[in-house]
C-alpha cells in the first residue's frame, strides 16, 4: 500500500464517519466533510496518483486543525482551566463553524469571572445569551442556573421547554445538567430514572467523559464514596483536584458521615476559587435540610447495578500488575515485526546477492543465505491467503495470512491498532480469552475476504 493510497483511506474513513454523523457535529464541519470528498473524487479522476496527497492537504488545514483546536478548547474546559480556554476561544474566534464554545467566547468569559468572584459581572455577560435560540441560549441558561445554585428553577425551566425524549436523545450539557440537577434537589430515584433512561435511549456511552462524569455524580449523590473514589482513579485520573475533592465530600455527605463530609468540603472552600466556594456553601446548606427520601428498591438494584460496573471496569490507565512473563500483547507486535522483517529482509539479501553474486536463481551459495532465501520464497507463495489454494487443501492460508502485510503503511497501522487496543482487552478479558478473540477474528477476516474474492 503506497502512501498516496493510504492518505486516501484516511479521507474515505474519517470524513465519512462525520458524515454519519451530521445531526449530532456542527453543520460546517459537515460541509467541509462532503467538500472534502468531492476534491478526493475529482483529484482521483484527474491525477490520480496524487488524489490522497491532495485531499489529505485539504483534510488536514480544513478538518484536522480546526478539530485538534476544538480539542484542546475542550480539554481546557473540562481541567476548569478557563482563563486559557478564553484567550484560545478568542484567537481562534474565525473557526466558529465547527461549533462549541468557539461560537461564543463570552460564555468562557463568563466561567473566567466566576472563577475569580466576580459573580455578578458574570451575570451580566451571559445574561443576553439567555434568550438565544439553540445551544448558545441552552448553555446561558445552563451557566445563569448554575452560577446562581437554582437548581429547582432550572428544573421547572427545563421541563417548561424541552420534552424528555429531546433531553435524553444525545448526551448533550442540558440533559446531563437536568439528570444532576434532580442529585441537587435531592429527588434521587427521579436521579437513578433519569441516568438509567439517558443511558438507555441515547448516545451516552459514545462521550465517554460524560458518561463517566455523569456516573460519578450518580453515585456521590446517593453516598456511595468507594465507585466515586474508583473512577478518579481511573477513567477519570485527569480531572481538577478540586473537582474530585469535591465530589468525594458530595459522597461522604451523602452516605451519612457528615463530620467528615463537612471537613473534606471546609478544608477544600480554604484553598478553592469563588464557583467551588459557591458550590460548597450551597451544598453544607444542605446538610441542614430534612434529607432525601430513601431508594425504592428498583432503584436500589439500578444503583448497585451502576456501582458493580464500575469497580469491574478496568481503563486504559490502570495499573497493571507486574507480569513473570510479558503480556500476549507485545508477544504478538513482535511476532507480526519479526516475519515482516524476516520476509523482506530475505527478499533484500536475495537481491544483494544475486547482484554481488550474480546469483541468478542458482542454490550455489552459503547455506545461511541459503535458508534464508528458501523461507523468503516460501512465506511469499505459501503464506498470502488465496481462496483457490484454500480450497484446494491449504488452510494454513488462514492462519499466516494474518501475520504477513503489503508495506510499512500496513503493517504500522495493525501494530498501532493492536498496541492501543490489545493491551486493555488482555487486561480485561484475561490473556487465554484474548488469543482465542485475536484468532478468531484473525481467521474470520480472513475467510470474509474469501467470500468478497
């Protein structure tokens, strides 16, 4: 696979999948996704040896710049790191059209002079936006409701406008927002009803940041402190400090242990900005209110169900025990490295010596070299899958297949795939599973490409 064909297998898959994607992405970003197979279908008629490296150019300065500047705008927010998030929202204003909160730098803006007390100017920002159509309107009201801790206000708003289907059709901040915002009035089995019906009849668990976050909260309003502590420490690891201190106090209150909960969240107001203070304030007020209402027991089986996959999850970032031998993972990257350099090293010595040597063919020559160019033959004629030779008896086709690849392209891209991906199924599923998944569908590839041929 030449790399002019794998720009273009980079165009195909990525712009398609914003294209499936159209209701849910900026309808900029899929005008410049359609824009952009169309320069990739006109190049490959006209010059199509140079189709990927031309809509891959236009790929990276229309789609992948703007995307990467949209991620980092993110990650920004979600570290609570505003001030940075306003000055990049504001340097970038010209890329509005791939949404978020590049649309609208003011409400950054807003986050900014809360963080630093200034409360009512914030207030007075955001408040414009307040009546604006779409999600700008729907992330003021968000801002305004939270800013000012009413949470029974933004309630009522919410079912005023919005029905539940709208709210709970993609994991948007209103609907996220409107689950927590049931943990704060202290309804906790409208909580638990509302997550479970998000999680069952929208796209949560495709943001996994959300649905994590929203899981947390989950379980820090119903005083379940251990699965809180557990997903800091994992799918959650990059969240604020703050953030997490808080949310375990939230839980320690919630579980009954209010000297300690109330300690966790006094020792953190002495070194928090002016939104956690707020927060804190509000939330030690509710220690004095008459607390909520028990579970049902539906809800309880619900809850203990959410708790049960999150201490049994294992992310990416778990620490894995220490290991006599190495993992089945790097076992197989090495094994895939050492027959594509078994193969075309042999193939390059072939050609070395029949040049030096003029070796034509001839056997005449040392028996290393001997060997090598016998096992390069061989893995060329008989280890490539061809449908006929299986068919004919070779089945072992099915199985060196797998480990053999066209080019530094291929081969890069499946050790990449397997190094991300291989090491957390092992984890999970255990390594004797993990083989027995990677030969399967290693076999059943392989077979799929006998039915197509």
């Amino acid at each position: 696979m030449s790399f002019n064909s794998f720009l273009i297998q980079i165009v195909l898959i990525s712009c398609g999948a914003l294209l499936f994607q159209a209701k849910r992405i900026a309808p900029g970003m899929v005008a410049i996704a359609a824009l952009n197979l169309l320069i990739l279908g006109l190049s490959y008629l006209l010059v199509p040896q140079v189709a990927g490296w031309i809509s891959g150019g236009y790929w990276a300065i229309a789609l992948l710049w703007p995307s990467l500047v949209l991620i980092r705008l993110n990650r920004l927010i979600q570290r609570e790191q505003y001030e940075g998030a306003v000055q990049l929202a504001r340097r970038w204003h010209r890329l509005q059209f791939i949404g978020g909160y590049l649309q609208c730098p003011d409400l950054l803006q807003g986050l900014a002079l809360a963080q630093r007390g200034e409360g009512e100017a914030a207030l007075a920002l955001i408040e414009p936006y307040r009546r604006k159509p779409g999600a700008m309107g729907q992330n003021a009201n968000i801002l305004y409701y939270r800013f000012t801790c009413r949470w029974p206000e933004f309630l009522a708003w919410v079912q005023q406008h919005f029905s539940e289907q709208a709210l709970f059709s993609s994991p948007s901040s209103l609907g996220m927002t409107y689950v927590r915002a049931f943990g704060e009035v202290g309804n906790l089995d409208k909580l638990v009803s509302s997550f479970d019906r998000f999680r069952r009849s929208g796209d949560l668990h495709r943001d996994r940041n959300s649905f994590n976050s929203l899981r947390m909260m989950l379980l820090a309003f119903c005083g379940r402190p251990v699965p809180v502590q557990h997903l800091f420490r994992q799918q959650l690891a990059s969240a604020p400090s703050e953030t997490q201190r808080y949310w375990l106090g939230t839980a320690t209150l919630a579980a009954g242990d209010i000297q300690a909960g109330t300690a966790q969240l006094q020792a953190l107001r002495q070194v928090s900005n002016a939104m956690f203070q707020q927060a804190i304030d509000y939330r030690l007020a509710q220690v004095a209110q008459p607390r909520a209402a028990p579970l049902s027991p539906e809800m309880c089986q619900i809850l203990d169900q959410i708790e049960r996959e999150v201490l049994g999850e294992v992310s990416l970032n778990d620490p894995q025990p220490q290991r006599r031998w190495p993992s089945a993972t790097w076992v197989l990257i090495g094994l895939n490295l050492l027959v594509f350099a078994s193969q075309y090293g042999a193939i390059g010595l072939s050609a070395f010596l029949d040049q030096i040597y003029n070796f034509n063919g001839s056997y005449d020559v040392v028996a290393v070299a001997n060997l090598l160019i016998v096992y390069a033959t061989g893995v060329v004629r008989y280890g490539p899958l061809v449908p006929a030779e299986v068919l004919a008896g070779q089945w072992w086709r099915l199985i060196s297949a797998v480990f053999l690849h066209a080019g530094l392209v291929h081969i890069a891209a499946n050790m990449l795939g397997l190094f991300y991906y291989g090491n957390f199924v092992e984890a999970k599923l255990g390594t004797p599973k993990f083989l027995l998944i990677y030969t399967l569908t290693g076999i059943g590839s392989m077979v799929g490409m006998m039915v197509v041929a």
